[in-house]
C-alpha cells in the first residue's frame, strides 16, 4: 500500500504485522488479525487491581469521558467550520455593499446633472417657447429631446431606488451572517471547554493509576477490543464483504495509512496530527474529493452503503451518535485516530459499535 499501486488485498498482511504494535499499551482499540481461529484468546485479566480499584469500572468511565470529549470535538469542528464559511460570506457581502455604494453616488451624480440640464432648459412654459422660436421644427426636436431626458431621469430615480433598497438588504444579510458568526464563535468556545473538561478528567483519573494497574487497563482495553472485533468476525460479515476499492479509495487509504503513528490531537486536520474526521477528511481530499469535515455531517450527507458492500476507502461511521469515524481498509481492519493520548494505528472494524458505512465516492 505504500507504493499507492499495491493490491490491497495486501491489507491483511499489514494488519498482522501491525499486530506486534497494536498490543502495545499505549494503542486504542488494538485487534486481532483479522481471523480470530488463527489468533490465541487472550488470557483474562483482572478486573481489580492489588489495591482494590475496580478497574473494568475505570476502563468504562475513561470510555465515556473520551467519548464525550469526540462529541465535544465534533461540536467544535462544525463551529469551526459554519464559522469560517460565515466569515467568508460576510466578506462577500461587503464587497457588494461597496460596489453598491459605489454605484449609488453614480447614479446620484447623474441624477444630478440631468436635473440641473432640465433647469436651465426649463424656465418657461413650453407654449411661450414655441411662440418665441424661430425655428418650430428645431424647438419640437428640442422638446423630444427634453422628454426624454425626463424619461432618462425618471429611471435613473428609479434605479438609485432599487440600488438603495439592494444595499439595505446586503446590510441586513451582512448583519444576520454576523449574528450567526458570533453564535458560532460561542458554541465552539463552549465545545472547547467541555473537550477540555473531559480530558481533565480523563487524565486526573488515569493519573491516579499505578504503573501495573495501567498496564493492566490497557490490557482490558485490549481484550473488549478484541471481543467485539471476534464477535463481529464470527457474525461472517468479512466472507460476505468483497468489494474492490476505486480509484481515489485505494489514494484515499494511501494518504490515511501514511499517517500511522502521527498523535491524536482534538480539531487538527494534520499535517502532524488528527483528530478521528480530521484524519478522513484529509485523506479523501488527498484523494482529489472533498468531504464534510465531521464525523456526523460524513453519516448526513455521504451515501450510505451496507456493511456486506463495503470496500477500501469507505468510511465506518461508530456509535449511536456518529462521534466516531474511521476508514475501512480491507480484510476487516480499519485505520483511524483514536483518542486524545493515542497515534494514528490500525484496528479491526468490529471493535467499536457501527453505526453504519458512507462511500464518498459512490
């Protein structure tokens, strides 16, 4: 995979050799190969350690804490966005407020010189003008002349009016895009305390944890990873998914396998670090297509594909609420950016709650 041209059925070789890397300590969500008759059961560990502390409770409460802080994150993300997109319509609505102001002294200046014309060819009644001519013919070709002057003029009044009206609503949208700006700008600082809220938390409870009761918490993170993914295997989901990547998926898993080993870091879309959506986001425009950059706005508006269908490049959209969201790359692995303290690593798909598949190339 890392010429971009290899078959990806090559996939299962990658995760076997990632195997070693994924029972470290310090990954999310490690799996086993794919085939879980190939793979030994784990031995189980304890759930409490020498002083009592319960720690499967610990390994539940550390997954909610960093589950709410990934809902934070895509809370975040989506202000981030609206809020850059807002900023740039207000910019635009600007440059038309000037443009139009520009084009409403014009039309004043117009208004102004045909009326002063009207004025000084104005001063007397139009009969006592034709008594007083010379020239009938020349003075009737005059008054044409002056009617539609008048007629220019009226529609110059008309249009500064409309001109007027125009700049009236520009300001009115400009002033709505600013109150949503700044309704934005409030929602993401709120997702960032609360990001940072949870991982407080998060941290203060793993702080308060030996170094043989980390040790052993990793390793029950290690066996729920693998249970869900054995379970998931054992359904025969993997004999049924058959799908070739594209194109652009077999670029898209390229750019997302690359990033292996890089830090999660909550809003950053790489180039050194990703948060979950960040990671697939960036790949698939690596790719050459654009996505949604959150997680719950790729389940919203991408295709939605069955599980059976699904193939390299396609994004697993996780748990009840799309917080999570990681790329598919064959042979049931996925590649993804777990949690804040985590890297960018390879896991097995089934080792989190699915939710469901989006293609975004479909």
């Amino acid at each position: 995979m890392g010429s971009g041209k290899r078959s990806l059925t090559t996939a299962a070789m990658v995760v076997a050799c990632a195997c070693a890397v994924l029972s470290a300590p310090g990954v999310a969500y490690a799996s086993p190969t794919p085939a879980p008759t190939r793979t030994p059961t784990p031995t189980p560990t304890p759930t409490t350690s020498p002083g009592g502390k319960d720690l499967e409770a610990i390994r539940k409460k550390l997954d909610a804490l960093y589950h709410d802080a990934a809902v934070a994150t895509d809370a975040y993300n989506a202000a981030e966005e609206q809020a850059k997109q807002q900023s740039a319509e207000i910019v635009d609505l600007a440059r038309v407020i000037v443009k139009g102001q520009d084009k409403l002294d014009e039309l004043k200046d117009r208004a102004g010189a045909a009326a002063r014309a009207q004025y000084r060819g104005g001063g007397l009644p139009p009969e006592m003008r034709l008594w007083l001519s010379d020239n009938p013919q020349q003075y009737l070709d005059g008054a044409g002349r002056v009617l539609q002057g008048e007629h220019a003029t009226k529609g110059l009044l008309a249009e500064m009016s409309r001109t007027q009206q125009d700049l009236k609503q520009y300001a009115k949208d400009a002033s709505a895009q600013w109150q949503k700006l700044e309704a934005n700008r409030q929602a993401k600082a709120t997702a960032q305390k609360e990001i940072k809220k949870q991982i407080a938390a998060a941290e203060k409870l793993e702080s308060q944890l030996e170094k043989q009761e980390k040790e052993r918490l990793a390793k029950l993170e290690e066996e729920a990873a693998y249970k869900a993914q054995t379970a998931w295997l054992s359904s025969g989901v993997l004999a049924e998914i058959s799908g070739k990547a594209s194109e652009q998926g077999k670029k898209a898993v390229k750019f997302a396998t690359d990033q292996i080993g890089k830090p999660y870091e909550w809003g950053a879309e790489g180039p050194g670090s990703y948060d979950c959506s960040g990671l697939t986001s960036q790949a698939w425009s690596a790719a050459g297509h654009g996505i949604p950059r959150t997680s719950q706005e790729q389940w919203r508006q991408l295709p939605h594909v069955d599980v059976k269908d699904m193939r390299p490049g396609d994004l697993i959209i996780y748990f009840d609420d799309a917080s999570h969201v990681a790329m598919y790359i064959g042979d049931g692995a996925i590649v993804h950016a777990p949690r804040p303290g985590r890297t960018v690593t390879i896991a097995g798909a089934g080792s989190m709650p699915i939710l469901g598949v989006v293609r975004p190339d479909a």
